[in-house]
C-alpha cells in the first residue's frame, strides 16, 4: 500500500511540472511576437499624406518623431524619391533626389524647388540607424502646382525671376552635370565640382549657379568643412546674381546675407 502511494504522489507531481513548463514556455512564445513589435513601433515617421509645393519657392516639409523613447544615438533621416532638381534646407544629397537629414533640423526642414518643376513624386522617408538598419518608415507624395505667370520683376526687385524651363534635352544634360558637380563636392573635390556647376548654371541650372556660389560664399563654405579653401564674397555675389536671375528662391536671402556681413 505505502508502495502504491509513494508511486502516484512521484506520477503527480511529474505531470504538475510538465504542465508549469508548457505554461512558461507557452507564455515566451506568445509573448515574444508582441514584445518585438512593440519594440518595431517605439518610433512613428508623422508626415502628411500628401505636400503640397510650388516651383521656385520654399515649401515647410513637416516630418515629426512620435516616440515613447528617444530615438537611437546618431539615428538620421534617408529622404528618398525627391525630383533631382530640388534640395532640402538642410543635410546632404547622398544620390540624386535622395538627402540623409540630421533628426536636429526637421522643426525648420523646407523643400526647395527651382522653376520648371512640376507634377507629383512618391516620397520614401526612412529612420536610419548609425550601422545601417532602418527602425521606422513613412511615404507622402510631393505634389508641384502649376503657378500662374507673373509679369518680369524690375531690375531692382530683390524676388527671384520666373523663367521659362529649359527644353527637356538642355535641362537633362544640365542636371547631370549637377549630379556629377554634387558627387565631387561631396568627396571633397570642389575645383572640379565648380567647373561642372558654372556649365549647368550657364545652360540655365538655377540650383546650380546656387551650388556653385556656396563655394565661394564664407558662410555655406564653413558648413562643407573643406581644409585650405578661401572663401570669396565677390564671386559669390555673383553666382547668386545669376542664380537670382534664374529664378532660385532662397538667392535673395543669400544676397542680403553677404550684404550684411560685409
């Protein structure tokens, strides 16, 4: 009889801790799928479905962070799908129509389109971690409305002109040689970047006469960090001249910039 006890009390108490494991082990796989994708959602892209903009203007490109935790150190955004003849106010042209943005600047971000753009782009914005992963992503799409001509400004009207848009050929080979020009300024080389962007800007590039003056302009240039390069207000002033006359929004700041710092 003590036998028979001894050998059921050790069969119950066997099944008590096979059903506790099951539990357990129940429990971490029900609950890891979720703890993962709470982990996916911690960080939300918050950007308008669509933006709406207008050629030679600066148009705010609301993007916010709704996240429960900071984002990760060093974490930037990747804007991609952008038309190649815009720029954004701030960050850096990785590839053509595609920026990297530092987290830091997306309160003031704007979107800078030359004349002759129009119609309508998807635009893929990624948060990127410093070693490559994405944590979080978001679409809108760019949508350039068609602006009604304006007469000529006078000469001494600081509003940049509205011209018309280069024939399809001239600008196709304008904003290769901008997309060259931007390549080699990125690696450093800003003698053989101003030679492509004096051809683009003289075919009648906007952002390409702005490009070519930042190289010369003291303030644009302390941002690029190029050793043993001098800046020269005058050419400067020039290229933004020219860049003004294309039709470039933000070369009358400029101007006023180099006027006031003189």
């Amino acid at each position: 009889m003590m036998r028979l006890r001894l050998r059921r009390l050790a069969q119950f108490a066997s099944t008590a801790c096979v059903a506790v494991v099951a539990t357990v082990a129940g429990d971490m796989l029900v609950g890891s799928p979720a703890r993962t994708a709470e982990a996916q959602q911690r960080t939300v892209i918050v950007v308008p479905a669509v933006v709406k903009a207008q050629p030679a203007a600066r148009t705010r490109l609301p993007i916010e962070l709704n996240s429960a935790e900071a984002p990760a150190k060093n974490s930037f955004l990747r804007i991609r799908g952008l038309p190649i003849a815009a720029s954004l106010s701030d960050g850096y042209s990785i590839a053509p129509g595609a920026w990297a943005v530092p987290l830091n600047v997306l309160a003031n971000l704007n979107v800078i389109l030359p004349v002759g753009v129009q119609g309508s782009s998807d635009i893929a914005i990624n948060l990127v971690s410093v070693d490559g992963a994405i944590l979080a992503e978001a679409k809108t799409v760019l949508a350039v409305e068609a602006v009604a001509a304006r007469p000529e400004p006078s000469a001494t009207s600081r509003e940049p002109a509205l011209v018309p848009p280069l024939p399809p050929e001239e600008r196709e080979r304008a904003l290769s040689m901008h997309a060259k020009g931007q390549e080699l300024l990125d690696r450093g080389q800003v003698y053989a970047a101003r030679k492509l962007f004096e051809r683009a800007a003289e075919i009648g590039l906007a952002q390409s006469a702005v490009a070519l003056a930042a190289t010369y302009d003291p303030d644009e240039l302390g941002k690029m960090r190029v050793v043993g390069l001098s800046a020269d207000a005058v050419a400067a002033r020039k290229w933004y001249e020219k860049a003004r006359e294309l039709g470039a929004p933000e070369a009358g700041d400029r101007l006023r910039r180099l006027g006031a710092a003189r």
